[in-house]
C-alpha cells in the first residue's frame, strides 16, 4: 500500500501557449492526469535528470583505473578532515 501525499502548498504559474496548452492536455489525458500534475512530473522528471548530469564523471580507461586505485587506496588525513566537514554541512534536502 503506498503511502499517501501531502498535500502541495507552494504555487507554480507560468504562461504558455494555446498550441503548448493543448499538448501537454492531450499528452496528460494519455497517462491519466491532469494538466498540473502532468507538468509537475514532467518538471521533476528533467530537474532530476539535470541534477543527475551534474553528478556524472565520464574518462577514459586509463583514468578510470587511477580513479579505482585511488578510491582503494588508505584514506589520508586530509581527505577524512575534508569529509567530517562535507557530512557536517547543511543541505536543503537534509532531514532535520
């Protein structure tokens, strides 16, 4: 059983136009939506996607074998200073 949604409280407007209006209802009617939650998936789907490619690292074979045995390597001092810091700070998206 899923659990249920809170309910939205924040508003997003924007302007579109009648053409644009009229895709996106055609396209939300086909998954069973309406046009506000359409467009809010559709929105989160690529504000993920974008985040995602900013957290992505593409390199070649030899690259990426420095970077395993780096990764596999004894932590150095600096680098568990600079994580305690990293996991001390604050995020948006941080539970409280």
């Amino acid at each position: 059983m899923s659990k249920p949604q809170a309910t939205a409280d924040v508003n997003i407007h924007l302007r579109a136009r009648p053409q644009d209006r009229v895709l996106i209802d055609r396209a939300a009617e086909l998954v069973g939506a309406n046009r506000s939650q359409f467009m809010l998936a559709s929105a989160i789907k690529e504000a993920k996607a974008v985040l995602l490619d900013q957290t992505s690292v593409y390199m070649d074979a030899p690259a990426f074998r420095k970077t395993l045995d780096w990764m596999d390597a004894p932590v150095t001092p600096e680098e568990a200073e600079g994580m305690k810091r990293l996991m001390a700070a604050r995020t948006d998206w941080s539970r409280d």
